[in-house]
C-alpha cells in the first residue's frame, strides 16, 4: 500500500468500535476511500479484531461488493437485472466485452475501462440501463455502445471526469 | 417539546402548505431521479427565484407511476382545479408550466395526467386513472405526497398517534391479538402468519430479544421496499417499534442493501428526526418502552434476504442460512431470539393500529387480508408500482393497472415471485393475487416483483436467466444448492445453445425434484420453480429448441440468423454497412443490395436496430439453416 492508503486505512480503523460485527462495515469504508481492498488492507484488519488474515478473507470474497483490484478510470456497469435482460442488456454487455476486449470483471491494460455487470439498480423503467461512474445511461443498445465508449474517450482526452468520485 | 405541541405543530405546518396560494411537489425518488427529476427540481428553483416567487416546493417521494416521471403536482386553489398532477415534466414542460398555469391561469390540461384527490384511508388518488378504481393504498398512502425527510408531514397525516396509542393503551399481547384479528400475513414472500412469529418470539424466556425489517430488497425488477422507505420510512420506523414493543425487544435493525443510496440516506434523516422528538430511544410517550433501530448496510449478496443469512451478515459474518430449527424467533441474532419482518408487513402494523383489525381483515381475501403491493415492469405500459386488495385477478393488475402490453406485441407470461418465484401463462391470468392460489399456479407470492414478458421473450432463455442469476447468487453450503442449481442452468445453456438432446427435459424435472428434497434454504428449494412453471406453461418451447435447434421467439442467439430481404433492401442507405462491429455486412457491387457474411455475424442485433423503420428489411430466422433456403428463392 502507498502512504496514502496505510493512512487511509488507519483513519477508518480509528474511528470505529473493535467489535466483530462491524467488520463489513469497515471494509466498506475502507473501499470507499480507496476503491478496492488492497491485501494489506485485509491484514491490517485481521490484526484489529484479532482474527485470521484468512477469517476477512472469507467475509471480504464473500459479499459481491468487494473488489481486490482497482478500477479503471471508467467503470462502466451494465445492470443485468431481469428488466433490463428481457430489453436487451446480454446484447449490451457483449458489445462493451467485444468494443473493450476485456471479459466482466476485468480491467484494461491502460487502467482506463473496469466492466462489471450488476443485480439490478432499479431503474426498470429505462431498461436496458448502463452506469459509468454513477451516470446512469438509459435505453442503451449494441449500436450507442460505441457512442458511449466514444463519448468517455473524448472526455479522457479533455481530461474531463468531472463524475468520478 | 410534549407530544401535543409536536403535533399541533405539525398540523399546523401542514395546513400552511395545504392552503398556500400555491404549492408545487416535484417527486424525486431513484426513479425519478432516473428520469431527471433532479432537473426538473432545478429548473423549477431558479425560474421561482428569478421571477421573484416565494413557493413552497416540497420533494415528495414515488406516487408508483413510474412511466410519467419525472412528476410534478401543482396546487393552485384560486385556479378552481384540485391539485394537478404533470407527467413527464422536463425542460420544456417546466418552462410551460411556470409561465402558463403559476404566473398565468392556463393549468396546461394537457400534459396533465389527472387531478389529485384524497380518497379512502386518505390516500392522494387520480380518479382519471382507471388503476385507481382497482387500487386501494395502505402501504402507499403517504407515497409521493408528502415529503420524506420532513417527519411533521406525517405526524401531521396522522403518524405516530397509533403508536402512542400502543405504548399508553395496550399491552404487548393485547397488540399481538389485534395482529392476529387482522389476519395479517408477512410480506416477505413465505406469508407466514405474523402475529404467529411475534408471540412465539413474545414467549421465549432468553434476553435480550431483537427485531430485523428485512429491506434486502435483492428480487432483480422489484423495488417494493424501495419505494416505501425512499418515500415514507417513518410508517415502516412506526411499524418496528410497535413491533418491538409487541415482542418484547429493545433494538432493532434494518437491513438493506448498499445499492440503495438514498434509503440510506432517508432513513438515517427519519431516525435522527424521531429521536429528536423522543419517538425513539429511552422511555417513549413516558410508557417505560425504549427502543432504538440501528441501519445496516448489506454488501451485496442475494442470500442475505434469507433471515438466517442475514442474521450472521449482521453479526459481520459471511451471510450463509442454516438449517432450521432452531427458528430465528428461538435463536437468532447473536443467538437470541429474533423476529425477521418484511418492510411493507411492518407499514402494514402501522395500519392496522390506525384503522382497527376488523377494517384490515374486510379487506383482500379470508386467508390473505389486506392489500399486496406490486412492482409492474418488463413489457407493460405503466411502469410502476401499485397497491391492490388481495384477490384481485392478475389480468386487473396487468391490464387494468398497468394498462396492457405495448402496442403491436402480445402479452406471453408475467414473472412473479422473484428469480425463484415463477413464469405464468395466459391461462393463469384468472387467478386472484394471494398467497394461496399462487402457491396452486407453482409460483410463489415472493415480496411483489413482477415482471410482463411478451412474444419476443423466449421462456427457455428466460429459465436459464433466472438460474443463473441463482447459481451466481447461491452461498455455497449445501450440495444440492452448490451443484444442483449449476447442473440445472448447464441443461438449460446446452438447450437454449442448441445442443439440447431428448430427456433433457425429463433430466430437468427430476433434478427439480432433488432441489425440491434436498436443499437447506428456501433459495435453493424454490431455484427450481423458473424451470417447473416454463415447463408447466411452455412446453412446447423446450420442445421446439431439443426436436428442432428452433427458437420460436428468435431470441436464442446460436438458435437464430439475421437475414436481409432483397426485396426490401433500399440501395442507396449503408446504414447497416457502417454500424455493424465485425463488417460483415457487404454491398453486392451491382444490385448495391446488402448481404449478411453469417460466418463473420455475432449476432448483435444492430444491423436491425439502425435499419430505418420505413425499410424494416432486416429480420432475425430460426433455425438458422432457414438462410439458405431464403438465399436459395433468391437464387
């Protein structure tokens, strides 16, 4: 870990009771700070309650929410939820795998783009619906795929993510 | 501050707004956030601001009529209108609005969706709707009308007095009798009787005892519980600790899902609120009673919607369910004994303390009194939510409420219950909404998803979706869960792939059968439901896929082809041509009509989509041997 996220992590672990049932709740804040759960992370964690590295381990791989890599600069979401399926989302999906080269759950190689498909967010009404750095993109198709993708690369280029965080 | 004055108070605040000259409440729940809301609420802000209008403009929650957001109700008595509901209210509306009907006398009719009234149970009702001659809202009687973060709205709608009337009037087993006079049955899904869990729980001896409100809202197409909490989470706060009181705990939980942001953010604002006026905490109305509700934020597991799981999530453990007995009422959290309630059973307790057992129990059905609340989505017109009297036939919520299928499709099946619950035909259509002829279709209640499916939905795809879903979803714990669910979504990937074989079906039922006997939870003893009611209802579906590698929705992607019609293909437009991601559409250098390269296709769909509606010359075929025989006639 940087200097930055052992801080990180230190403050979150200040200001919290030592008692085992807030373990999900500290690694929450610990990937709201920083985005993922770094592995020392977990240790640090391990150490505070007096549990196994192992024992966070469990819980962290557990709950879908956690993710042990950093995004990328844009993560793009697409909801799979059962509206969004019978509307079309697989379709989506495919087409940002296909337009990215990355598989769901991966990242690209410039750090750039994380894929990841979700329950559902409900907002069924604007099926199918894709989520980039909480922007919601509503009635998405294979074909605005691109436009989207097009329209976030423009944005890299001005150095315009105004949307993140 | 006395409760008196808390009260009068809030009347008072109320009636302020209610007589205001004007009074504009613009809805901003998720969904209508979605469909920029937030927008609109801006746009309303500043224009007032400049045009130097001091208007109160309340954020309201979620009304249930989801396809006209974002909405906006507009009250102008001098105007002679009742209030005024506006659909779809963006930029240009707003702008319409505001110059037309708030600074001119023109109430712009027709952008309306209706006027708003109280009807019964003095819910806001819009009688031009037909949906509202069906409905009858208890749940959502304060949904979209008042505002969410402001407690004195709902005191002043009457909040709060029937719990007042609990701690000072009633004891605990006198409100469990009331409970079970109502009839009431939990909303969760299961519709266990909840005066039932409440006095089991009542009578066991250990300390502390604890109440949950399950808000782990993880069916995907549901936001039932959503809606309620973003829109009135003091019903549901009210509701938990009459329950408490009942049961005999002094903390309670809610436990919802990190996915929903501004339940979050709402319920935290509603207890701070309660606490401050001492409806929460130490010794509440001066009864001796204390309670307090802590939130708790899920982290994203569906398994955690069982009570169980979601015990040891609480205690910070990996949300795995056990088996029962013990029940939670006997040992859960940490131990102890535990009642898991549903959000809206928990609203419903509100009620039934408002309006006496006996008015609940003439409500719905003998063996489901009282109302369900439903999440309308998929292929039906109007998206949203409603409230209807159990009992009421299917066929009244989806074309009635929900006003029908979109124009030029067909209505095929509508999805209840959840991922678990299960997909029932036309003829099922007939049946009253409650938690006994459901179970007689093969389907589940579930908490109050459902989902329209029309003839471009294959019922096949739609199993394999769902078990999916489940197999991603399952914990792990037990065999039949772990690897039953996999094997049954495995058939059903070789069946929708094409490489389905006959007893693939009779496979399919005999496993459903296993999961059935064998699994621990009822997420895995419900995972076979997908595939026991599209087989039950849709049979010759499978069939069509195993016998003939067809798709008769044209949804299977390696069951189907795209095909371009010589006849229909316009020469000059190259729309397909450029879109298409992997080039594989060519221009026959004579005739400048179009072809598909079928070895270079993947089967997007795009040429279709971008393919202009006055040429609709693209058209998906299966199996997809049927190019040939196309190409051939050509030929």
């Amino acid at each position: 870990m940087s200097k930055e996220e052992v801080e990180a992590v230190e403050e979150v672990l200040e200001s919290c009771p030592r008692e085992r049932r807030h373990l999900i709740r500290i690694l929450q804040a610990i990937q709201e700070k920083l985005g993922y759960l770094p592995e020392d992370a977990l240790r640090e964690v391990a150490l505070f309650f007096g549990i196994s590295p192992a024992e966070v381990y469990g819980v962290a791989t557990f709950y879908n929410q956690f993710r042990f890599v950093p995004l990328g600069k844009f993560h793009i979401v697409v909801c799979m939820g059962t509206a969004c399926h019978s509307m079309g989302g697989a379709l989506v999906l495919d087409a940002f795998q296909r337009e990215l080269g990355i598989k769901v759950g991966e990242v690209t190689p410039d750090r750039k783009y994380s894929l990841e498909r979700v329950g559902c967010i409900g907002c069924c009404t604007q099926a199918p619906v894709v989520v980039v750095n909480g922007r919601i993109f509503p009635k998405m198709t294979p074909y605005k795929v691109e436009e989207v993708l097009a329209k976030l690369k423009a944005e890299d280029e001005l150095g315009g993510d105004k949307e993140q965080g | 501050m006395n409760w008196e004055e808390i009260k009068s108070r809030a009347e008072a605040k109320w009636s302020a707004l209610e007589e205001a000259p004007l009074h504009i409440r613009i809805g901003t729940p998720t969904c209508g956030r979605a469909a920029g809301a937030l927008e609109t609420l801006r746009i309303f802000r500043e224009r007032l601001q400049r045009e130097g209008l001091d208007v109160p403009l309340t954020e309201v929650g979620c009304m249930g009529l989801c396809f006209a957001e974002p909405l906006v109700i507009i009250s102008k008595p001098e105007s002679g209108f009742p209030p005024i509901c506006y659909k779809n209210v963006r930029f240009d509306e707003a702008q319409k609005l505001i110059n037309d009907f708030i600074l001119g006398d023109d109430p712009c009719l027709e952008i309306a969706l209706g006027t708003v009234e109280l009807g019964q149970d003095d819910a806001p009702v819009i009688p031009e709707l037909e949906r509202f001659e069906i409905e009858r809202r208890l749940v959502l009687k304060n949904c979209g009308w008042i505002d969410p973060e402001d407690i004195d709205h709902y005191i002043a709608r009457g909040g709060y007095s029937a719990l007042r009337d609990v701690l000072l009037g009633k004891d605990p087993e006198q409100v469990i009798a009331e409970i079970g006079q109502a009839g009431l049955r939990g909303r969760g899904g299961a519709g266990f009787l909840t005066s039932r869990k409440w006095a089991s729980c009542r009578r066991q001896k250990s300390e502390p005892k604890y109440l949950i409100c399950n808000a782990d809202e993880g069916d995907p197409g549901a936001f039932m519980d959503r809606v309620v909490l973003e829109s009135d989470p003091h019903s549901v706060i009210e509701g938990m600790i009459i329950a408490g009181y009942a049961i005999g705990a002094a903390k309670g939980f809610i436990y919802t899902r990190m996915e929903y942001p501004l339940v979050i953010e709402r319920l935290q604002k509603a207890l701070e609120q309660a606490r401050a006026y001492g409806l929460l905490g130490e010794d509440i109305f001066g009864s001796g009673f204390s309670f307090d509700i802590e939130v708790i934020r899920g982290a994203g597991a569906f398994i955690c919607g069982e009570s169980t799981a979601m015990t040891y999530s609480i205690e910070g453990k990996r949300g795995m369910p056990r088996v029962r007995p013990p029940r939670s009422v006997e040992r859960g959290l940490w131990g102890q004994p535990t009642v898991v309630n549903n959000v809206k059973t928990l609203a419903l307790v509100t009620r039934i303390m408002e309006m006496g057992p006996d008015e609940f129990r003439e409500i719905g059905t003998r063996s489901s009194p009282g109302t369900a609340v439903f999440a309308l989505a998929g292929k039906v017109k109007q998206i949203g939510l409603c409230e209807v009297p159990m009992g009421t036939t299917l066929r009244q919520v989806i074309f009635e409420v929900g006003g029908g299928v979109p124009e030029g499709k067909e209505f095929k099946a509508v999805q209840i219950g959840g991922p678990a619950g299960g997909c029932v035909g036309e003829e099922a259509l007939d049946l009253p909404v409650d938690f006994d002829s459901f179970r007689a279709a093969g389907a589940i209640m579930g908490s109050g998803g459902m989902i329209v499916l029309d003839n471009s939905n294959c019922m096949v795809e739609t199993a394999r979706f769902f078990l999916d879903f489940l197999s991603r979803e399952d914990c792990g714990k037990c065999s039949f869960g772990r690897l039953g669910i996999k094997q049954l979504l495995m058939i059903l990937e070789d069946i929708t792939a094409g490489r389905g074989k006959e007893g693939d079906i009779e496979l399919l039922e005999g496993l459903c059968e296993d999961l059935l006997q064998g699994c621990l939870c009822n997420l895995g003893r419900t995972a076979p439901n997908p595939v026991l009611t599209t087989l039950r209802y849709f049979r010759s579906e499978y069939e069509a896929h195993i016998r003939e590698r067809r798709c008769p929705a044209l949804v299977c992607r390696d069951l189907i082809a795209y095909f371009i019609l010589p006849e229909k293909c316009e020469k000059g437009c190259d729309h397909c041509v450029l879109t298409c991601p992997t080039e594989a559409i060519v221009t026959d250098e004579r005739t400048r009509k179009k072809r598909i390269l079928q070895d270079k296709c993947v089967k997007c769909g795009t040429c279709l989509e971008v393919c202009p509606p006055e040429y609709s010359a693209v058209i998906k075929v299966s199996p997809p041997e049927k190019v040939k025989e196309l190409e051939s006639r050509e030929a």
